[in-house]
C-alpha cells in the first residue's frame, strides 16, 4: 500500500501549503529515510524518518489551521463564498471548522482534523473562552454587563455567565463566552433591546490573531497546539 504524498505530508504537519513545501522539497532540503527527494508527489512510506534542513520532523497525526476569517465568506462547504477557498494549498478534506462565524463577521477561525478536540472546544463543559470585539447600535450599560454575567434567557435555557467590558465608547464593547450558541452574540444582545452592527472573533482558548491579516491562514505552532491540548485535557 503506499504512503501519503511527501507534499501533502509536509502540509499536514504544519510547513506550509502545499505550493510552499513543493518548494521546500524541489530545494533539496527534505529527507526521507536519509535520501533527498526532490519530487513534492513522492510516497512516503509509514513510519518512514523525515528530516527538514537537517533536522528531524515529528510526525503529528493531525493539522490545525488558523483563519482570519474576513467578512463575506460563510463557514460552509456547501454555499459560496465559503472559507474553504482561503485554505487553498491545505489539505481540506478532512478538517472541519472548530464553531462558526456568521457570514458578515470576522476574525479567528480554527479548523482541525482532529474530532475529539473539536468536540471539547465547542462544548460547554469544558469552558473555553471565546472572546469578540463588538460595536453596537446603543451605547451598552453597566445594566447590559450585569444581565450577561447572570445569563440571558435563548430559547428558553440561561446562557452561561459572560463577560461584558465597556471601554470608554461603550459602542465598542469586548464580550467574551463560555459557549457557542447559534447566533448567540447578536441573540444576545437583541434580547437587551441592542443591535450589533459589527462583529470579529479575537481569540478562543488560547490562541490570538496576532499579526496575521484578513484573509491569511497559517498552522498552529507546536506550542500553540500543546496550550490548545491542555485547556481541554487532552494530551498532545
């Protein structure tokens, strides 16, 4: 049976897109088993070593990707323009989108091909925060921030305490979440009689933005993933 394609491979393990570590390999700076090989499509045997400029790469058995979702893409394979079209030079088949963001929103976009961690990011219990720049129609109240640490009433259960901080325009407010309900930040603040007119995800867990701009997408570094993994009680 043969293995997976090198550029592939590569891909998945966080060097780059595909037409990035096509480079790398035709560059003469990978190894496999000791030998260079300079073709990307090359088959690379299971449990075969890999050396990167010298040095020996770790095979990680899954991909994290992280997105700066801009506006007008919607978290979907289905409808257009969909965000898979920014993970051009990623192996796409497998990872899934870690939550979504509505189409008019931005901001950071995880996607992961491993499920178990998806599952613990997303789900309640485990209390990851996700945190949103938001700017609203009203000016928000010491009252609005009060009614969001007690919860608000969705669909006829109490959300999870959140965290509202007013800066000194309180048209711009930083909310961060313990869940990840449907449309739940603009439900939330339709529930106060508010409107919010722009939306963009800062963070989730432990990860950040940083310097990445709109539109760019990158790999989770080794240290990145191993604070994901631990906030969620999974070993790396």
């Amino acid at each position: 049976m043969r293995g997976e394609r090198l550029d592939r491979l590569l891909a998945r393990l966080g060097l780059g897109s595909r037409k990035e570590v096509g480079r790398l390999v035709r560059s003469g700076r990978v190894r496999v088993e000791g030998q260079v090989v300079l073709d990307p499509g090359f088959h690379v045997p299971e449990r075969a070593g890999l050396e990167v400029e010298g040095r020996p790469l770790a095979t990680r058995r899954h991909l994290h990707l992280l997105l700066h979702k801009p506006a007008g893409y919607v978290t979907s394979r289905k409808e257009g323009p969909s965000v898979y079209a920014l993970l051009q030079g990623f192996p796409t088949r497998d990872l899934s989108p870690v939550g979504r963001l509505d189409k008019d929103a931005e901001g950071l976009l995880l996607f992961t091909t491993h499920g178990e961690l998806l599952h613990r990011l997303t789900h309640p219990r485990h209390k990851v925060e996700k945190r949103y720049l938001v700017r609203l129609l009203h000016p928000a109240t010491e009252a609005d921030a009060r009614a969001f640490q007690e919860g608000i009433f969705l669909d006829g259960e109490r959300t999870l305490p959140a965290r509202l901080r007013l800066g000194e325009d309180p048209i711009w407010v930083e909310l961060t979440l313990l869940e990840g309900r449907f449309h739940q930040v603009k439900r939330m603040f339709r529930a106060r009689g508010n409107r919010v007119l722009y939306l963009k995800r800062l963070g989730l867990g432990p990860l950040t933005l940083g310097d990445l701009p709109p539109g760019g997408v990158r790999p989770l570094t080794p240290e990145e993933e191993g604070a994901l993994y631990l906030a969620v009680g999974l070993a790396p």
